[in-house]
C-alpha cells in the first residue's frame, strides 16, 4: 500500500443482483467506484470537485477485478480500499471486497485513473493537492 | 392518442433482471425511457439536443407504471409508445411494454416531462419545433 | 400513516447521475426499493426471505412517483418510508426523499406490492407474521 | 481469435450516461456482457439455459477493461467480440467497442467465465455441446 487506505461499509441491494441469484458482475466495480467516490469525500476531494467547469477530470482508463465468491442480495459488505499508484498522470485504487462478518474475500478491483483537461486536449500531472489527498 | 406513435423493439437483457429471476421493476421504466429516446431521434429531436448549453432541458416531473406480467432474460419485447399529453409547459408519453409474440401487455409506464430554462428559473412554453415533433 | 414507518440514509453515488447532471428518474424509485429492503430487515423480514423456494413473493404492481427537485452526485438523502396501504392481498409504501441537510422534499414514490404463490397461480391473503411486520 | 466471432450493434441510452457527460464505465462492461448475450443466443444457447434447474452455470471468473473514447447518450456503438480462450474448465471473450461511423476503438473489454456445478460444488469441463458452439 503506498497510499491512503478507507474502509466503506454496506449492503448489497436487490438491484444489484441478477437472475443467477447474485450480485451482477458489473455491479462488484461499482462497488469499488462508490469506495472511491467515499474515499474522495473523507479525503476532502469529493467526485463533486471535478464536475465544475474547467476543473480537471479523472476518467478511469482500465480496470481489472476478480469474482471469488457470489455475493446476495442483503449480505453485509466491508470495501478495503487502498491508492495503489499513485503516478504523474496516473493513479489506481485497489478495493478488496469482504462479506462480513468473517470477512472471507468475494472479490478484488483495481480502477486506474488519469487527470486530463476538461477540453479533451490530454492527460496533465495530477495537481499537488490532489497527490497530497491521495498519498 | 394525441400525438406521434412510435414502436420500440429490444431484448430483456441479463442486467435487467433481479435475483427473483424477472425483470427489476425499475428497469421497467427505463425501457419506457429508452423508446422515448427512440421516438425523439426519429422525431429529429435526439437526447443530445437537450443537453447543449442554454438548450431547454425535459426533466421528468411524474411517473406511473403497471406491472403486469414477468419478464425474463431473453424476452423480446415491444414497446408501443404515444404521446398521450401535450400541454403548454409540459407532456406524457404512454408506453404499452408488450411480450413477442403473442403481444400480451406486460407492463404500461406513463412518464411527465415538463419544459424548463436550463438556468433553474423555471417552466417555459414547449416551443413551436418540440410541439411539431410531438404531434 | 397506518402501518410502520421508517428511516432511510444514504449519499447519491454517481453511478445514479445522468449526463444532465442529476440522479437518473428510475434510480429514484431504486431509492425508494432501497428505503423498503432497509425497512423489511428491520422488520425481521428481509427480502432473502422472499427467494426462497416456496416462499411468497412479492412484486411490485405499479408504482408512482413525483420528482420536485434535482439530486447530484454526494447529495446525502434522509428517505422516509411508511407503509401506507395494508389490504387483503396488497400493500404499498410511500416513501418522501428528503435533500438534507435542509430536509426539502425532493421526491415522492409510492410503491404497490401484491402477495402471490411462487408457482404463478395468483394473489393470496398477506400472511399474518407479514400484517404484522408492516402494521 | 481462437473461436466464434459475433457483432452486437446498439446505441447508447441516457441511462447509461453519468454526470459526466459520458457512457459510466461499469456500463461498458455491461454493454460487452449484452454483446456475449446476444453472441450465445446465436450460438443456439442462450442464457436462459443456464438459468434452468441442475444446469451447469457459467459465472465470470475476472474482467479486465481499457477504456479509451467516451462514449455519449446517441452514439452508435459496435461490438465486435470473439471467443478469446477456450480451456478445459473456463473460456473468455474480448470485446472492441467501437464508434459508429468511424469505427474508432473506444473501449475493450475481455470476460473470462468458467464453468461450475449448479450445486457450489466447484469447477467442471466445459460440455462438448458448449465447446462446439464457442468454438
């Protein structure tokens, strides 16, 4: 771990499960985006910072996860999420995902990041405030 | 029916369903959305055209929808959409969500819309092109 | 209000939002199943109750919602639920979403739910441990 | 490309956007798994067929995405997906998402699904009737 760490504690809703009987794929990432968006907020930086005009942006351009173990509607889930990378231009979070309450591990993302311009013109470095909240 | 018809056809996909082995009642409105979307770009009048700077916005201000049959993964449906209202500031659009192929009507879904600025200020008069592409 | 009531929060995660800006129209009624699910565990019933084999189910019939007022991305939300019809074979929940911290009503959804048998041969009287839970 | 090859065209629904302006990156994912959908329907085995009693289940295992375009509500999207791995006990499909009309890349998207017991039993080779209509 070489950057901030945060825990997001929740459920799994019955939207997010599918006719197999459990949570759809799909939704296991955005339960590690809505780690990263909690962990933006505790970090002073939330996702609301960058959907002003001419802030930067911080689209994710990758992301890799691993299904372990299905996961219900109304299990209780613990999100261990760690800033896995932190780069000039870059950075990733690492979430791994844990039912509660034996915290066995369902599943493991990893979101990779860039900061670009608003007018789509490129990536730029991450801003020293931004670093700063991540690290 | 007052105003344009249009037929939207698709498939029940996987994500839409729900651990109960059907459809999530909520994805029931979005295909409603989604066949209005359908109809505004053969109207000429494509979502995106809303979404431009100082364009007037439709937010929707009033759903109903009737749940009446199952559907599953892999259903190809019809959806048969009119536009039900047409006022001064706002309109409806009734969606009759049918099963292929014998058309049994699986669900109705009723959605509002009204015409507003898009700086907040409030409800404006649907303007003369939008009142010709409803009609 | 007739039967029991309940409280709700949670933050608008970006996953809801819309390229105008604002939560997506059905991801209101998502909240609102959200406040529902969160009411039935309290009760002793949670929805997993309801997937089991031979169980009850419980689906939505219809649903109406009014949208007031526009939510964005970080928006923390008090939903208030109450169960506000108990029939034979019915009930339904109303649920107000409230922005905090200001507590202005942005949303009101009602939802109808029916009891049936699990093998589709139609409606049954709510059983009494259920009356009891949603009294 | 080791096996079936498959085209899936579709637009962009506004559901999918975010506040962004642009397509949420879970919904690219999404729109890879309707792109498997629709490839296995082909293929003479729909999902649904695994969705029966003591059918053998064929969850996903790991994703992996790179996104590079946005993609907006109304965008005409092609997927363009092949059977990329066919193993004992596990396959995986990789889709490119590209923009209609230019056919640029805008995402990729590789699923790797393994094949399991309906009972949680673990692991099993894939079927002859399965590996004939992936290959």
């Amino acid at each position: 771990m070489i950057g901030r760490s945060h825990v997001h504690n929740t459920t799994i809703r019955f939207s997010r499960t599918d006719a197999a009987g459990v949570i759809y794929f799909a939704q296991v990432l955005d339960l590690a985006h809505e780690a990263y968006e909690s962990m933006m907020e505790e970090a002073g930086c939330p996702l609301s910072t960058f959907l002003k005009p001419n802030s930067i942006h911080l689209p994710i351009i990758r992301s890799e996860a691993d299904f372990r173990l299905p996961m219900r509607s109304g299990d209780r889930i613990r999100v261990e999420l760690a800033v896995s990378h932190i780069g000039a231009r870059s950075f990733a979070t690492t979430s791994r995902v844990l039912l509660e309450p034996d915290r066995t591990v369902a599943a493991q993302v990893t979101l990779y990041h860039c900061c670009v311009y608003p007018d789509g013109s490129g990536a730029t470095d991450i801003p020293d405030w931004l670093r700063s909240a991540l690290a």
